[in-house]
C-alpha cells in the first residue's frame, strides 16, 4: 500500500486494519519501575509482562493475528502423523516459494540447530551478510565459526541507503578463496538483516552473491525470518521493482537459494519455524533431524492450530496493505526521532526503530554494555521495553576478553498492528525527554554472566547509583504516578 496522502497535513501510517480485541496495559509509577528493573537484574529480558507499559522487545512471536488466522485455528488437525493442517501449510508453501520439501521445527532457531548439525564441522566457516544471535551460537557450538561481510555502509549508523543489509561481494569471493569453498559448508544471507537495525538486502545483490556461490559449488541459504519487510522495500526501494506483485519478487528471491528457513514467530505471525530444501537428497540427508528434535515431519514441535494460523499468515505476507503496516509505523517513527536530532539508525527498517547507543550515551564506555543501559533507563523513564542489541549480545571471545559489537543499538521493535499511532508519540516523547537527560545515565557490570547468549538471563547491576537520580529528574518533571 502507497502511503494515503491527506488533505490538511503531511501523509501519517494510516492502518488498514480495525482492532477488535484489546488488551489492557499498566504503566506503573516511575519508583515502581526502578524496583522492577532492578529485581530483573538491569536486563529487560527478565522483567515480567505485566510490569511493562509497551512490550517493544520484539517481533518474535506477539504479532497481532487476523480474524482469518485465528478462525483457521479452529480447523486444526490433530494427528502425530499425517496432519491436514501440515499438508494445507506445505502446499500453501510450496505455492509461494516454489521450493518442493518442507520440514517443520518449532521455531527459527531449530532450524538453525538442524543447519549447523548437518553441515557445519570443525573448523568449517559460514559466512553470511551479518550474524544473528541463535544463528552465530549453532554454529560456533559445532565448531564453526562464522563471517560477517555486510557492505562497510551497512555499520554507517545514518545514511539514506536504501539496502544497507547487502553482503560485500569481493570480500565474498575473496573469503570463500581465502578459507578454501570445501571449508565453507554453506553462506547464509539474512532478509531484514536483523543486528545491524532490521536492514533490508536488494534482490540485485542477493542475485550476485547467490550467483558466486553457484560458481564455487557453494550451498546458498536465506534466513527468511524477516522476508516480508525485505520484501516490502524490495518492492518500493529497488529499481524496476515497483510493478511486481509480492509473490513475484517473492519467486525471484527464492529462485536464488538452495535452502529457506525462517522464523514463524516473524514471518507467518504466529509461532513455529520451517525449512524449505529445494534438492531431494538434501532433503534426505537432514530429514532424519526433524524427529529426532523437534517432532514428527508433519508437526515438528508446533501446535497444528499455530500451523493453520501461519499458513493463512504466509498468505498475509504476500499482501502489500498487510506488510507495509510496520515499515510505515516504523518510518515514521525513525523520522520523528530523527528531526529531533536523536541518534536513531536510518533509513527506518521494517522490525523497529534502533537507537544508536554509541552516540546517544558515547559517556558510557563500551565494556560498560552503553545499549543495555539506554534500554534499562528507557524503562525506568516510560514503562516502555525495547533490548538491547550490542556488546551485552555477544559472546566472548576464546580468551575471555570482550568482543566488542560493531554497533551499539537499542531495539523498539514493532510487533506488527500491536501498537497505535498515539503509543508511538509516547515513545518518541520519551526518547526525547531521555535524550536530554542522556548525561545522567550510567554504565553496567554483570553480576552473573552466563557463557552462552548470556544477554537472556545474565544479571547486571548499576556502575553507580545513576539509576536513582535519573528517576527523580524524571519525577521532577512528570510527577510520581507516570
Ligand atoms: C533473523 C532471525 N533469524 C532467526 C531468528 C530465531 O528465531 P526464533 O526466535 O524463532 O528461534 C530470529 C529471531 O528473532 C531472527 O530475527
């Protein structure tokens, strides 16, 4: 959907949808959530839903469902083997990504944990665009180890790129000749690329890198997990893109890999994973994984009413006026930040707006987690949740010493037709307000640290009593109640 012009102002997101289920929100007084984000050890992860005023953690899995998703819930198949349900998701699948073998796993990072058990040995490199968090974990937990080869204006926090997720093709050809095509088991591209702020890849450039690999008897995987907002700027931003339909640029994309997986927590709207393989003996090889973790072939860990909610939700993704709902709010929402003069990557992505905590808090040294800190004071100032996506969300290195993240961002995504234009001033109005308190807020050490994606149930605490001063000034200015 073009964005509707209006007759008195300037163009707004303009939903095309109506709410008919709501949930009601708390927003606790300001002391109250100082409590609660110290009772969850300064990590948003662990603070409980009810405490939280906007839930803008993620997209995983909380996006609103449509009456069609949920009214094919009802129709779900119960079967250990040979569901309907699983049949209608897989026809409706190989209708859209012409890709004939499907297997199911409960959720993206199952496929991620089946891709890294077959292909990844000791010592193997992947190499991708840019990691994500489950993707980089599987792999390094094999013996993997993973390169990222986004473009250099991918990590350029403002810009007006319009595909800042596309791989940089000489280095890939370079990488793939330097670490030799047998050691490289399989290049992962990821739609929407997630980690560097929901960036999108252009099909030109998915087509050149996918056409490289093809040249070394490389096997070419997409990370769909984020396709539909891909697909969205694919469609409006890519040249020669505009008069394509969807499901078009859909079969394009799809045409250049050799295996899909993505995240129904995302993509789909509801909650589970698939694989598409495009290859029979490929299929063969991994096919034997799915019951082993996940669950039979025609199930594979997800509840059969979430496979008809997904299935009526792929259907979804292919149409404009659903998918331009959270790039559109996102837009706007980045532009308002943005003319603030408040560091926020940009262009908008698709997932959420991302604050640029390196420039926003550039005080806090890095080894002091600055993006887990904006997150933390984002909190204690709104009741609004956002994650933090920056050192804290890496792993160590072998040494024991920090890596370091290429970007320091804080996360407000927007689950997709979840929240209203007015809720997204009040996120802007409080970023705001924060962004001229910036100084007061202060860094973070862990108190217990796990070894492994330690940012989901790591404990922090403040390096000073920063959090105290910040929630009085705010108090000062609003008052105990908000
Ligand atoms: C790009 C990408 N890949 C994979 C995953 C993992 O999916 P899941 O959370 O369903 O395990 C995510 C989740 O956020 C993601 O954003």
């Amino acid at each position: 959907m073009p964005q509707i012009t209006f007759y008195k102002h300037d163009p707004i997101p303009l939903e095309m949808h109506k709410v008919r289920i709501v949930q009601k929100l708390n927003l606790l007084p300001t002391d109250e959530r100082l409590q609660k984000i110290k009772d969850a050890g300064y990590n948003t992860f662990q603070l409980h839903n009810h405490d939280i005023f906007l839930d803008m953690l993620t997209d995983s899995g909380v996006n609103a469902m449509s009456d069609d998703m949920e009214a094919a819930m009802h129709r779900a198949d119960d079967a250990y083997a040979g569901s309907e349900s699983y049949f209608r998701m897989e026809k409706t699948l190989q209708e859209i990504f012409g890709i004939p073998y499907c297997m199911p796993a409960h959720q993206g990072r199952a496929c991620e944990n089946i891709l890294a058990t077959r292909f990844v040995k000791p010592g193997n490199c992947v190499i991708m665009n840019y990691h994500f968090t489950t993707a980089k974990a599987h792999i390094t937990r094999v013996g993997g180890h993973v390169e990222e080869l986004v473009k250099d204006e991918g990590l350029v926090s403002k810009s007006d790129l319009p595909f800042k997720g596309n791989i940089d093709l000489d280095k890939l050809e370079a990488c793939i000749k330097k670490e030799t095509p047998e050691n490289v088991p399989f290049v992962r591209l990821e739609a929407g690329t997630n980690l560097i702020g929901g960036q999108p890849i252009s099909y030109e450039n998915m087509k050149a890198a996918t056409n490289i690999c093809k040249k070394y008897g490389i096997l070419t995987v997409l990370d769909a997990s984020l396709l539909q907002d891909n697909l969205y700027f694919i469609k409006t931003r890519e040249e020669g893109m505009a008069d394509k339909s969807v499901r078009e640029i859909t079969r394009m994309v799809a045409d250049l890999f050799d295996i899909i997986y993505f995240s129904a927590r995302k993509f789909g709207f509801a909650r589970g994973g698939v694989l598409l393989v495009r290859d029979r003996d490929l299929y063969y090889s991994m096919e034997d994984l799915i019951p082993m973790f996940e669950g039979f072939l025609t199930y594979g860990g997800m509840s059969v009413r979430e496979i008809e909610a997904m299935t009526v939700g792929f259907v979804e993704s292919m149409d404009m006026n659903i998918i331009s709902q959270g790039p559109q709010f996102v837009g706007y929402c980045v532009d308002c930040l943005d003319k603030y003069g408040i560091p926020v990557i940009t262009p908008g992505s698709g997932l959420g707006a991302h604050l640029d905590a390196a420039e926003f808090v550039g005080h806090i040294p890095q080894e002091q987690y600055p993006a887990g800190a904006l997150v933390c004071a984002l909190y204690i100032c709104s009741g609004v949740r956002g994650m933090e996506r920056g050192t804290l969300s890496e792993e160590r290195n072998a040494d024991g010493s920090e890596r370091m993240a290429s970007m320091e961002l804080v996360r407000l995504a927007f689950p997709r037709r979840v929240f209203t234009l007015s809720q997204t001033e009040y996120v802007i109005d409080r970023v705001k307000w924060l962004y001229d308190h910036r100084e007061l807020v202060g860094g973070l050490r862990f108190v217990h640290e796990p070894k492994t994606l330690r940012f989901f149930t790591g404990v922090l605490e403040p390096v000073s009593d920063w959090p105290d001063k910040l929630a009085e000034a705010y108090k000062a200015d609003f008052g105990p109640e908000q």
